[in-house]
C-alpha cells in the first residue's frame, strides 16, 4: 500500500512539472503550486472506473482557466502539449533503457512492458 502511494506521489509530480513546462512553453504565468493543484485533482478524478480519464480532462480543462487564469484555446493547447511531452518521455526512457511501457503495433499488449526494440524497430 505504501509502495501504492508513493509511485502515485511521484507520478503526481511528475505530471505537474510536465504542466508547468507546457504552461511555459505556452507563455502562460500560473505558478507550479497551482498547477501542483490541478493535477492532484484531475489524477482523483480519474481514479473513477470506466469514466475517470475524461472527467478528469474535463475538471483539468476547467480549473486551468479558472484557477490558471488561461483562455480555454491556452487550456486546451497546454493539456495537449503536456500529454506529448508525457509521451516523448516514456518513448526516450522506453529508448534508454530498452523497456517501453505501451505498444505501438497490434503485437504488442498494452498493460506489459516489452522490449522497445520490438515495438519500435520491427
């Protein structure tokens, strides 16, 4: 349970440090505490079963331009900027240390970690 919690802990600033990179490449001024915030409530949202990841989209998109003081068009560029940020850093590290931890082709199961140069060099 504790080990539960502390990989949710770090994945948790982990995705706020990826929000903050993109609310700065996006020229946006909001400071990493609310940021911190915002995603530790859209990470509880999405715990819900079946429906968690786009309540959480949604209640992220929100509290960005409320508390986050961003146009909803700055929003919606910083959610997607900071999921391709997520996503080039699993490819780098899947690179790095030859496990990626999803697929890119049909052979490939979602939930295990395969080597990378099966997925990427087939």
């Amino acid at each position: 349970m504790l080990m539960v919690l502390f990989i949710f802990i770090v994945s948790l600033l982990v995705q706020a440090a990826l929000f903050y990179v993109a609310v700065r490449l996006t020229g946006n001024p909001t400071p990493y505490k609310v940021l911190f915030q915002i995603a530790l409530i859209g990470s509880l949202c999405a715990l819900v079963p079946f429906i968690g990841f786009p309540i959480s989209l949604i209640v992220v998109l929100f509290l960005l331009v409320n508390w986050g003081e961003m146009s909803w068009g700055a929003a919606i560029l910083t959610v997607l900027l900071t999921y391709a940020l997520a996503i080039a850093m699993l490819l780098v590290i899947g690179l790095i240390t030859g496990v990626t931890f999803f697929g890119l082709s049909d052979t490939a199961a979602t939930s295990t970690a395969v080597p990378a140069g099966i997925v990427l060099f087939r």
